[in-house]
C-alpha cells in the first residue's frame, strides 16, 4: 500500500513538474515578444508630437495586452 502511495504522490508531483516547466516556457517567450515589441517602439520615428502620442497609445495597448496575458496564463 505504501509503495502505491509512493507511486501516486510521484507521478502527481512529476506531472506538476512538467506543468510548471512548460508554463515557464510560455512567460519567457511572452516575454522575448514583449521586450522585441519594445525595442521595435523606440526605432519609430514620428513627424509630429500628435503622431508620436498616437504611436504611444498603441504601444500601451500591446503591452498591457502582453502583460494580461502573462499574468492570466
């Protein structure tokens, strides 16, 4: 009996462990998007202070997008 216990409790631990791994590997590409998105933000250029608050307001949007997604994962 204690030998079956055993088995259970490792195996739950074991898939607890690949649920883990792979959500981990979901923040960290969620992550690399959002750190490109933000590298790509600071090369735009704008031709008026109107056009650089409108690129501004996009960009929050897609990061706070990001971000939601992160943390609800």
């Amino acid at each position: 009996m204690l030998l079956i216990s055993f088995c259970w409790t490792l195996s739950r631990c074991t898939a607890q462990w690949h649920d883990y791994q792979k959500a981990r590997e979901e923040v960290i590409e969620l992550m690399n998007d959002t750190e490109k998105k933000l590298s790509e933000f600071s090369l735009l250029k704008t031709s008026s202070s109107h056009e650089a608050e409108e690129k501004l307001s996009e960009h929050k949007v897609r990061v706070l997008g990001h971000l939601k997604k992160i943390l609800f994962l």
